[in-house]
C-alpha cells in the first residue's frame, strides 16, 4: 500500500511556466453544437447532417480535451476515439433513421420531431437486462427507492443525481437512456440519507459502487456528502468504495488541476486511511486513452492516494474489436499500476447493431490478446456479459462427447449458487447475447433457467 504522503500540490507541469500546472477550461459540445466544432469542417455536409439526425436520438456529448489530445483527425471517421464519441449513421437502423432525417429535412416543428424521437428511443430497448424491474429495491412500505440498485447480495449500486453526465459520452453507452432528458428512463438519487438508510439495515453488503453517468463529474463536496459518513464505524461492514469512472481517460484534469482536484486526492485519502479499500473503476476502451501525459498524471495522482485502478470496458466493433488493441492496452495499464479487470460484451440496447460483436469472435479476440502479453496483464476476466440472471463469461469453445459447444460460466449470478458452475451452449457463430443462445446436449433449459424465472416473476410481481 503506498503511503498517503501525496503533495497535494500537482507534480508536474501541463504546459505554461516551468513546474506551472495550466488549469486547462473544461469546454463541452452537444447536439446543438455540432456546427460549431472547428474540427469537423473537414467533413461534408451530408456527414454532419447524419450526425445530427443520429444526435437527435442518441446522446452526444464531447469536450475539447477528446477532440484535440485523443482523436486523430487524419484517420476520420475510422479513428477509434472518433467513433467513439461522435455519431454515424450506422448506429441507427435505417427505418429509425430515414424517420427521423425525414422531419429534420422538412422543418419538422420541435413537437412532432420530439414525438417521433421518443418512439424511436423506446424501440432501442432503452433498459436492457429488466434493470427498471428487478433491480431496484423497495422500502417497507413498497416504495421504490430511487437511486439504489441492488441485483447481487454483496454488492449495492448509487446513482447519485449530480454525477448522472459524463465528461463526454460513449457512442455505445448502455447507460444512454439516463442522458436523453427523459425521467421515466433516468435512474437517479440526490438523497444521500437515502443510500446510508439502505446500507445500515443491510449488512450483508460489503461493496457500494457509485456509478452514473460518471461520479467524477460531480464537485468534491457533492462526492464527500456520500462518502465521508460511510466511514463510520456503524458502516464497517462496507469494506470496498467502487468509484465507476470514464475521468481518467475523458477528463484526466479532473484529478490533477480542476479546482477542486487536490480535496477530492484528499477525499480519496482519507478514505483508504480509514482502512476500506477504495477503487476506481476506470472505463478505457483503447491504448490511445492512456497515452497523454495528462491522462497519465492523473492515474499517477489517483494511485498515490492508495486507491487501486481497476481497468474495464466493452469489445466493440469499429472501436477495438481487435486483438492487438486490447493487448497493447492491458500491457499499457499494467505499465501505469492499473489492474485489467474486464472484457464486456456491448449490452443488447441503443446503437448495438453497430457495436456488436459475436460472442464466438469476442473470445477469440479476448484469447489472441491474452496470448500475446505477460502473466501480469492477464487478470482480465471475460468476455462477460451482464445479462438479467448474471454476468456470464464466455470460456471457449470447445468438443464435448462429439458435440461443438461453447463453455460458459456465471461469474455472479441472481442466486450465488449458480456461480462458477460451468454450463455449454451450442455452437453459434452468430449469437451476440445470451439469449440467443440454445443449450447444449440436446437440453431443453439451462440448469438455471426455472429458478430465475421465478425470482423474475416475483420481483415483477412486487414491482406492479
Ligand atoms: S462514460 Fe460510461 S456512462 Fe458515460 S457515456 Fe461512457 S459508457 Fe456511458
């Protein structure tokens, strides 16, 4: 464990005078300002009239930092960090989009535009994973508890409101239906009595995630009223503050010269100091993100404090669905002290069509990657789907008793019991979520299959 010793002045220059640091302005586009980023003049008119007939449906949201440290503008549209910040036409089907450039073309009036936007989104599947119905806890009196998501027995999710933007948004994001206005899609507490209420009558929780949008967007004070209580003695039973981040990478400044960066390094201190476990689970989809030194200033600054770095992220296609991406990336992480933790699979919702990638191809990205780096980079799990009944890992594919299978197991499962239990599929080279998949072996149902159903139908039942 490093000592908590950190200067809280920064250590390095960003620029300007000698050991200076230059607070760099946080400037942010969206929707409505595409035509004012200078950097896509260099595109045609009908490609920014496509982004802004996909904008219109799908959140987008990008700052100057990405434009200018992250992207190469010389590989666009095919740059990776391009596509995953800005809109194309692929990530809508063609019927949503024709609709949708359809009233943009005509001058559609803002109501009937808004009206057919909304229809569009529902049909994006905007919850994938039932997490509206199942995974929110109720009160004893039946009321939801906004803000709180509680699917695994250890480990409980906060949502709080301040943090519900992130610094700039993923094109793939399977969050995107809290960023598009709509509060019936959005999930969100600014109740802090609210998560401490929750977490003091269960005990059996050792883990808080905050997540969002990005946590890291909200001001340290906001932060402190979450965290600071949970480090008194009648919160013991938390043992780990999962802090779930795209900072690092979309905003590095944000740990090292923001106005507030040194009492939130400070926050994070006094955190580890009180003896939990603090991780920030940082969101990096590509080699590129790690490579400024702003971004590596900040990841030296959030180590400093004892915290650890946990590394995570989808496989998506035009971003990195490549083996010698992902391996690059995790050789990099492990060069700067962050754990590689996860290889996702892109959630079933929003611009999926675009992203996905089948999951017989997904593991043999993740197994070429694994191959080319050392044992230290090795610690990624996945590729991993977070599907309703569990995040379940794709193993391989393999022969059993004459029969092409793929092996699967839950890496967390609604009920515990299910975890680690390995269970085959049949071979489909096409399927791109689990429930595409058919058991193995001529089985009709997965071993798991009636029990979740009914702890489906009850928690369905309790949310009516
Ligand atoms: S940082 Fe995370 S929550 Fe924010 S847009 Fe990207 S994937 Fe979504």
């Amino acid at each position: 464990m490093q000592a908590s010793t950190h200067s809280l002045a920064p250590q390095w220059s960003l620029g300007g005078d000698a050991g200076r640091v230059e607070p760099a302005a946080f400037k942010v586009y969206t929707q409505r300002d595409l035509d004012r980023i200078e950097a896509l003049a260099r595109l045609s008119e009908a490609q920014r009239f496509e982004m802004k007939v996909v904008s219109a449906v799908l959140p987008f949201r990008v700052n100057q930092y990405v434009i200018d440290e992250l992207i190469d503008w010389r590989r666009v549209p095919d740059d990776p960090i391009f596509q995953l910040t800005f809109p194309q036409r692929g990530m809508l089907a063609p019927a949503h989009y024709e609709r949708v450039a359809a009233l943009l073309r005509a001058g559609a009036d803002k109501d009937e535009l808004a009206r057919v936007v909304d229809a569009v989104r529902h049909e994006l599947n905007p919850h994938p994973a039932d997490q509206m119905e199942m995974n929110m806890p109720r009160d004893e009196e039946g009321h939801r508890l906004d803000g709180i998501q509680h699917k695994y027995r250890e480990t409980v999710l906060f949502f709080p409101s301040q943090g519900q933007t992130c610094h700039s948004y993923c094109t793939f994001c399977f969050r995107w239906a809290q960023f598009v206005g709509d509060k019936a899609l959005r999930i969100a507490s600014s109740e802090a009595a609210v998560l401490h209420n929750y977490l003091r009558t269960h005990r059996e929780v050792t883990d808080v995630l905050f997540t969002g949008g990005d946590p890291m967007v909200m001001k340290t004070a906001h932060l402190k009223n979450y965290l600071e209580p949970l480090l008194a003695p009648e919160f013991d039973h938390i043992r780990t503050i999962r802090i779930g981040s795209k900072a690092l990478s979309f905003w590095p400044q944000r740990f090292v010269s923001a106005e507030d960066a040194d009492e939130l390094i400070h926050l994070f201190e006094r955190v580890v100091e009180s003896g939990k476990q603090l991780a920030v689970m940082a969101h990096y989809n590509h080699w590129k993100e790690l490579d400024t030194e702003v971004a590596q200033a900040a990841i030296r600054r959030v180590r400093g404090t004892g915290a650890v770095i946990r590394a995570q992220g989808p496989l998506i296609a035009h971003i990195n669905d490549d083996p010698a991406v992902w391996a690059r990336m995790w050789q990099k992480q492990v060069e700067l002290g962050i754990v590689p933790y996860y290889m996702f699979v892109e959630r079933d919702t929003g611009a999926r069509n675009y992203f996905e990638v089948p999951l017989v191809r997904a593991w043999e990205i993740y197994r070429e990657a694994m191959q080319r780096v050392s044992g230290l980079a090795r610690t990624a799990r996945g590729p991993s789907m977070s599907a309703s009944p569990g995040k379940v890992e794709i193993q391989g594919v393999t022969e059993v008793a004459g029969e092409k299978v793929i092996a699967l197991r839950f890496i967390q499962g609604r009920n515990p019991d299910w975890v680690q239990r390995p269970f085959f599929a049949r071979y489909d080279e096409e399927a791109t979520w689990l429930n595409h998949l058919q058991p193995a072996f001529g089985e009709r149902k997965w071993f798991w299959e009636d029990e979740y159903a009914a702890i489906r139908d009850a928690k369905l039942a309790a949310a009516d």
